[in-house]
C-alpha cells in the first residue's frame, strides 16, 4: 500500500522545482493537519452535540425561530478547521494549477467542491434540539448518533424542522465528504504514477 504512495511521490517530486517541492509539503501538512481536525472534531460532534435548553419550548410549524446560541469548543472548532481547509483547498489547488501543471485539475474541482458541500451540509444539520415521539426535547439524547439508533420525530435546526429521513440522509451525506475525498485521492495516484494507464 504504502510502496504506491512512495512511488507516485517520488515520480511527483522529480517533476517539481526545489521551491515548488517546498510549497506542495508545507500544503500536504496543512492539508494533513486539517482533514485531521476535521475527523477528530467531527466524531466528537457525532456523539457528543448537545441540545440547546432556549429551544426546548419551540413550537413546530409555528415559524418562530430562537437565537441560537452561538457554537463553542468542538463545535467551533470543527467549523474553523471546515473554513481553514476550504481555503487550503482554494489556495492550494488554485497555486498548483496556475504554477505546476498550467491545467485544471480534476481532483482540486472535486476536492474544493466537497469542502463547499460539507460545509453547506454541516450548516443545515448543526439541531438545537430532538423531538423524540411521546417525549419532551429535553428527554434526547446526545450527539448525531441518536437519529439512527431509535425513532425521531423531528429536528429543530436554525432553519427547519426536519423530519427523522431528511436529517438521517443530510447527516450520512456529510459524514462522508472527508472519506470521499480521501478515497478520491488514492484512486487518482496510480494515473498520476502512470499517466499512460
């Protein structure tokens, strides 16, 4: 596994100025750092959310919507290391495109539009609170982990009550934008080692 990676680097490097190898690593770590903040913050956020109390009277379909409070530890983190790598993403693939490889490439399009949708995503399924059926908000769970081990009634988010398939599909369709991406990048290294595959 590891010995493809060394290869396609290797064959990367040998095609990159001295300053150019410098920029790409001083990327690749960011960009390490920054899927690493991501993952780490995100499971912690999959278990660990909590309801907000200021929304536990809310009524459904009223249209009224609470001042949510604003996001703090995990939370704000996650949404920082997703600004953070957005603009690594942007930056970075915009520098190699106009610098390296004088092209588009297909990954940097595919990357930046993932980073744009799981923020989009995140925005959308960030709840304040759970209603579960026959249950008070305050009687939910923590964290993400509850819409799928039981039944939901609703979620109140900042903008919508969500019923129970809606949430389920927004929060699977944002858990996988880091896997996706990562996955996207192994499957393109053997026609970078090759380019005649």
């Amino acid at each position: 596994m590891f010995d493809r990676v060394y290869r396609v680097l290797g064959t990367f490097r040998s095609t990159l100025t001295i300053e150019q190898q410098r920029i790409v690593r001083v990327l690749g770590v960011l960009a390490f750092i920054m899927l690493a903040g991501l993952t780490i913050t995100g499971v912690w956020q999959f278990f660990a959310h909590k309801s907000d109390p200021s929304w536990f009277d809310h009524a459904p379909g009223s249209g009224a919507r609470q001042q949510t409070t604003p996001s703090t530890g995990a939370a704000a983190a996650h949404s920082l290391f997703s600004t953070f790598g957005g603009i690594v993403a942007l930056a970075g693939g915009g520098w190699y495109a106009y610098k390296v490889s004088f092209s588009v490439p297909w990954l940097w399009l595919f990357g930046l539009s993932l980073s744009l949708f799981g923020s989009f995503t995140g925005s959308l399924i960030r709840f304040n609170a759970i209603k579960l059926p026959g249950q008070s908000y305050q009687d939910a769970g923590v964290g993400y982990s509850q819409l799928f081990l039981g039944d939901v009634e609703f979620v109140v988010t900042d903008r919508w009550d969500l019923g129970a398939t809606a949430i389920r599909l927004m929060t699977l369709s944002h858990t996988v934008t880091v896997p996706i991406l990562l996955f996207a990048v192994w499957a393109c290294l053997p026609r970078i080692a090759d380019p005649n595959r």
